[in-house]
C-alpha cells in the first residue's frame, strides 16, 4: 500500500465524525424523520398536562377576560383564538421542524398550520376555522385553552407526538367537524368528549394508546367515517354497531371481542367499508353480512371465526376486496361468492375450508385474486395436513345453535324437575318404603334345626338367638298412640314384637345365597308402609322350654343397617292379637321424597392505506 493512500484513508477517517454529524442533521430537518419520545418523556409531558388542568377539565366562563394582553385584535374571537395559540405553544416539548416559532404577534392567521375564514354565524367577522399540523412531529400536549376555539372546523394534528389526554374542554368546539388525532401518544379510555361534538362527522383516533371499552353512544352518532384500529380497546362491539351511519368503520388491530352484532344488518344503505381485522371476535359470521349490498372493502381477517360463509354472501354485489383468511371457518367456497361481479381479491387462505369450487382456484380468472393456501382442500396445493384438519373438521359448528351468527340463535332446554307431589297412603295398595324398595316378597321356609344353648357369660354382640325368640312383654307401658300415616310416615314397631336375647355361641348354619327376605325383627323399627294388614302368621312348631334370660335393653339398631339372614324362624307361639310396645326415643330419620332418583345436569397483511 502506497504512503498516499494511506494518507488519504487518515484523511477520510477524520471527517468521518463530521460527516455523521451532518446526515443526522440532515434527517432531523427531514419531514419523514421522527424522534421516539422515551417513556420517561412521555411521563413527563402527561403530568404537565394533568398538573395544568382547572377543576372539572373545563376553562371558567370568563377566563379569557382575566388575561391580560398588550396587543389589540380585530375582534374578541381572535382574541382567544391568541390566548388558546400560545397556550399550546407553551405545552411544547419539542418542535425540531420548527412549525410553532412563527405563532409570534396578534397576527394569528399568519400562524403555520393555522386557517381563518369568515364566521357561519357573522360573514363580517374573521375567525380561526382550522388547525392542520399534520406530520410536524410536536412533542406535547393539548392545553385546556384550545376550548376557546369556538369557531374550529377542522382540528388535524396526525403524525405527531402529543400526549396525555383529550381535554374535556373540548366540548365547547361546537361546529368541529373534522376531528384527527391519529398516530399520538394519546392515553386513557375512549374520550367520550367527542360524543358531545354536535356537528362531528370524521373521527379518527387509530394509532394512539386508548383503552378501555367502546361505548354504545359512539356508533349512535351521526358519523361518516370513523377510525379506531391500532389502540388498546378491550370491550365487545356494542349492539347499537348497526345503528352508525358511517360509511367507513375501521377497528383494525385491537382486542375486540364477543361477535358480530346481528344488527350489522341495518348499515346496508350507508356502509362502504369495514375492517375488523386481526382483534379477538368469535362466533358465526351473522346471516345480516350478505344486507350489506354497497359494501366495497370487508376484512374481517385474523379473528376467530368459525362456521360457513353462508349463501347469504352472495348479496355483497358491490365486493371487491373480501378477506376471511386466518380464521377457523369451514365449508365450501361456493361459486356464488367467487363470482360476485364486482370482485378483485378474495382471500380465504389460513382456515379450515375443505372445498371450493371450479372459479374460486386462483388460476381461474385473470381479472381477480384468490388466496386458498393452508386449507383442507384435497388435491390443492400448500394446504394443511389431515392431522391438522381432522380436529376441527370433525367437530362441525351448528351455527344455527350459536349464541351469535348463523342464524337465529335458540335458547337451550333446562332440565325441568319433575314436581314433588306429597305421598299419601292408599288402602288398597301396599306402597314401598323409601328406604326399601323393590324387595322381594318373604320366602316360606323350613324351621331350622334348634340346639340346646350353651350358658354364656357376657353377652358381646346383641344378636337375636334363634331358640330363645319370644321376649317377654315390656312391663306395664300404656298402649300407645297409633296415628294416621303422613307424607314422611314415622317409624312403628312390628305387630310381633320380639326381645332380644343374649348370642349363643353355634348359630345355625346359614343358607348360601338366598333370595332378600322380609326385614328381621331386629330391624324392624324401619319406616314401614302406611296402613299395612295385618300378618298372617302360621302355627310355630312346639317352642323349646327354657329359661328365657334377662332381657337387655340396649338401642335399637341403626335404620340403615343390612337385612338380616333369611334363616330366622317364626315366632314360637301365635300371638291372640298385635303386642304393640312402644319404641325406645330416638330421633326421626326425615328422608327426602326424591331418594332414588338422579337428574341429569345440564399478523396477517395491511389492508392498503389502513
């Protein structure tokens, strides 16, 4: 290498600094050259906003007369139109285009970005009409002094970076007609003071930091074009949606939920375009779409719809951009739609369609672009595999049994409870316990075979002892109260009333398997069936005479114990009439009516120019 090329590479490197120096302030003084505000600054310029606010967010009535000036003005409204100018040059942060260094002097019309024009209400009076700062890349805020604007039709400040919040002042702006703030650093919920702007027909606040939900009164307003994409908005699209006279809606890019309100069906006068893309809307797509007949531009792209295009869409005469892709629709791309007459591009690429017609095929027509790649269409190509298709494929959306879309949505059945009607006795028939039902009727079996018992000391178990049956009678109760049954019929004692005696230690052996046989005379203090007749009881055989011991009074067993062996005797002599004794107290069991039965419970692509 030569000493002169190195000299001239020490050369260039020094001026390597300057000419950095230079291209960057060369892009500043650029109007496509922008200066990201850092959120520390963005903090800043929105407590100054909130720290200069008067109470209420609205200026006194006579604020502008405690200003004092020293220039004179034509007449009072550029009076104020002064005070509000100023104060907004105040609220600047940065201004590296220079725009607001000429609103100097009385002269405000001569102000960059600021328009005069005769008043609507005085043709002799000269009065500020316009603000248009459009791209001159501000840093600030909106002063509550702009409310003394009163004359104000047009209000522009896209592409700048004003921050805080839309002051309340604003409302007294009362013939602004044209109101955009789009692509700020604006913050908060939706600002509800451009509803009360009477004479508002374009709003356009895409591109800011709004939140919250959209209020109902928004779409009732008699707007013309209206954009809300690219903010924070969280809630569902209100009913009232179909009542907006807006020929564009742009929602673009937010985080929309819930459906498509059927009431989309009224805009089919007014409505031109409407994108609704990439937000988090469900449901079926509403029959009401295919009303909207002057419809131009739908996208209702990247959401999650689901279920068919229906045959209603073949009412978009007027189409010609339609975007359905990147949701979780099926069905048929029918002919009807891919030949609308009007139609330039059909995308319905990203779904789940496992058809389409002949004309719908992107090779097809020459004056139209179709899109049908990851779908479920057999012998087409850069479409989904089965393993991805077969999920949803097989589980079809009834639509016309949706909460929204698709049809008219039927309400679904409740389980409806039989009613409980109070039981009450009948005579002639033997009505089931509830706790026992569907038992067989007593099995006659033989006597067993009785041993002599052996003497036992303690008794351990309170079993019955299949020799000693007969107890002796309770001494002296008095005969007790029999009452009629009730719904919940209480539990009674068996006409043959038997005691206990202590367990022998060889019970006889026992039957296998044998069929359920009527309740032992241990259990029963059961809840037998109102009114049953009376036993017919068969002579015992001869009892075996001995010593009956002491009787024990021990608790009668529990009400759901198990039955006993069937092997248990008959008593051993025929009782000449029902011995009735009356029960131990003990609490009631109350079982509900209804025991026994069980009822079933119930990114993609930017649409050119949004």
């Amino acid at each position: 290498m030569s000493m002169k090329t190195i000299a001239f590479l020490q050369d260039a490197s020094s001026c390597f600094p300057v000419l950095l120096l230079i291209s960057s302030l060369t892009l500043a003084s650029s109007p496509y050259f922008s200066l990201a505000l850092s959120d520390s600054e963005t903090a800043f310029i929105a407590r100054r906003q909130l720290l200069s606010l008067p109470e209420g967010g609205k200026l006194p009535d006579d604020y502008e007369s405690h200003v004092k000036l020293k220039f004179t003005f034509e007449n009072p409204r550029l009076r104020r139109a002064y005070i509000a100018l100023q104060a907004w040059k105040s609220a600047v942060h940065s201004d590296p285009l220079k725009t607001t260094h000429s609103w100097e002097g009385p002269n405000v019309c001569d102000y960059k970005g600021v328009f005069c024009a005769h008043a609507l209400d005085d043709r002799k009076l000269i009065v500020v009409a316009g603000i248009d700062i459009n791209h001159a890349d501000i840093a600030g805020y909106l002063p509550v002094e702009l409310g003394l604007l009163t004359d104000l039709a047009l209000f522009h400040i896209n592409t700048n970076r004003f921050c805080g919040i839309i002051p309340k002042s604003f409302s007294e702006l009362t013939i602004l007609h044209e109101l955009d703030v789009s692509n700020n650093r604006f913050v908060g919920p939706f600002p509800e003071v451009v509803i009360s702007l009477p004479a508002l027909k374009f709003l356009d606040l895409r591109y800011n930091n709004f939140e919250g939900e959209l209020p109902s009164a928004l779409f009732e307003k008699d707007l013309d074009a209206l954009f809300l994409n690219n903010n924070r908005f969280v809630s569902i699209i209100p009913e009232t949606f179909g009542s907006s006279p807006a020929s564009v809606i742009v929602v673009a890019n937010n985080k929309l939920s819930g459906c498509i309100p059927k009431s989309i069906g009224k805009m089919f006068n007014t409505l031109n375009e409407i994108v609704l893309q990439n937000n988090n809307l469900t449901g079926c797509l509403p029959v009401e779409m295919g009303m909207l007949g002057n419809v131009t531009v739908l996208d209702i792209s990247s959401n999650s719809f689901s279920g068919v295009l229906g045959k209603t869409f073949k009412g978009l005469g007027k189409v010609e951009e339609l975007n359905v892709a990147n949701n979780m629709l099926t069905g048929f791309a029918s002919d009807d739609i891919c030949r609308l007459p009007s139609l330039k591009n059909f995308t319905f690429s990203s779904n789940y369609f496992n058809g389409e017609a002949e004309s719908c095929q992107p090779s097809k027509r020459r004056d139209c672009v179709f899109d049908d790649v990851s779908n479920c269409i057999p012998d087409r190509p850069k479409q989904k595999s089965a393993k991805e298709c077969h999920p949803v494929l097989s589980r079809p959306v009834e639509c016309s049994q949706s909460m929204c879309g698709g049809g008219s949505p039927q309400p679904r059945p409740k389980p409806q409870l039989p009613k409980q009607k109070p039981l009450k006795p009948k005579p002639p028939k033997e009505e089931e316990s509830p706790v026992t039902r569907e038992r067989p009727p007593p099995l006659k079996l033989p006597p067993p075979v009785v041993k002599p018992p052996k003497p036992v000391s303690k008794p351990s178990k309170q079993e019955e002892s299949p020799e000693t049956r007969e107890r002796s009678p309770p001494p002296k109760l008095p005969p007790p109260v029999i009452k009629p049954p009730t719904p919940v019929p209480k539990q009674e004692e068996s006409p043959i009333t038997r005691e206990r005696s202590p367990p022998v230690i060889k019970p006889p052996p026992p039957v296998e398997k044998p069929p359920k046989q009527e309740e032992s005379p241990v259990t029963r203090e059961r809840s037998p069936p109102p009114k049953l007749p009376p036993p017919v009881v068969k002579p015992p055989t001869p009892p075996v005479h001995s010593p009956p011991p002491p009787p024990v009074h021990s608790p009668p067993p529990p009400v759901h114990s198990p039955p006993p062996p069937v092997h248990s005797p008959p008593p051993l002599s025929p009782p000449s009439a029902p011995i009735v004794s009356k029960p131990p107290p003990k609490k009631e069991v109350i079982l509900p009516p209804t025991i026994g039965f069980q009822y079933s419970s119930p990114p993609p692509p930017k649409f050119p120019g949004y």
